[in-house]
C-alpha cells in the first residue's frame, strides 16, 4: 500500500481490507475444494470461515460508501470507527491464520499432502501481508 493517499488514507486502508477480506473468504472455498476427504469439523469451520470473512466484507463495503458520501470530510467519530474495523479484520485475520496452521498439523488429508501444504502457506503468507498492512495503519495514528 502506497502512503501518500493524505486525506484518502481511511479510504484507501477500507479498500485493501475490502480485497483482503473478499480474498480470505475465497481461500476458505480453496481450502475444501482442493483437499479431498478433509475432515467434516474443518469443512464445517472453514464454511463458518466464509460466513464471517463475507460478512466482515459487507461491513467494510459500508464503509466505503460512507467514506465516499462524505466528499472528504471524515468526521473524528467515523477515522476511530474505521480504525476500529481495521483492528477487527486485523485480528480476524490473526485468527485465521492460526486456523490454517492448525489445519497443517491436525488434518491428516492436509499433513500428507505437500500440494496442500504449499497452498495453506500460501494462503497464510497473503493474510499475513494484510496484517501488515493494518499495524502499519494502525501504529501510525
């Protein structure tokens, strides 16, 4: 992410969480289309996965159009609610990405299957790099 979006900044960090958080909940669908026979508790979570990151991205996408209908000026009030979001769907990535570390180790479908191996790090290397993003946002103010 580029820093020198000034006054746009608020805008500027809800649309990367907006791609994130669209992208997580696809990786969820990768997850349990990609390893056959995984457990029916992953496939369950990963599906209760989907919900939240689509449902996070529907709160994000209301913050855009709020943004956007205010020509510029963000109110005090709405940069700490942003803020705030932004923590949120920092630690909800935190979260998941533990999730996918457990997934390594505890499914046998996944631990014996280096091709899965390699796309749950994958997965997991992206969610990182939002997470990036959001501390980098988020220790500045």
């Amino acid at each position: 992410m580029q820093f020198y979006y000034g006054n746009q900044m608020p805008l500027r960090v809800l649309d990367e969480a907006e791609f994130w958080k669209n992208q997580e909940s696809e990786h969820t669908v990768v997850i349990r289309e990609l390893v056959t026979g995984l457990e029916q508790e992953f496939v369950d979570a990963l599906a209760k996965w989907e919900l939240d990151f689509s449902e996070t991205h529907q709160r994000v996408v209301r913050y855009i159009e709020t943004v956007n209908r205010s020509a510029g000026q963000v109110s005090p009030s709405l940069y700490q609610d942003i803020l705030q979001l932004i923590t949120f769907c920092l630690q909800q990535s935190e979260r998941f990405t533990e999730f996918c570390r457990m997934l390594m180790k505890d499914s046998v479908p996944i631990s014996t299957n280096p091709t899965a191996k390699t796309v749950l790090n994958h997965i997991i290397v992206e969610s990182e790099y939002f997470i990036g993003i959001a501390q980098t946002i988020l220790y500045q103010r």
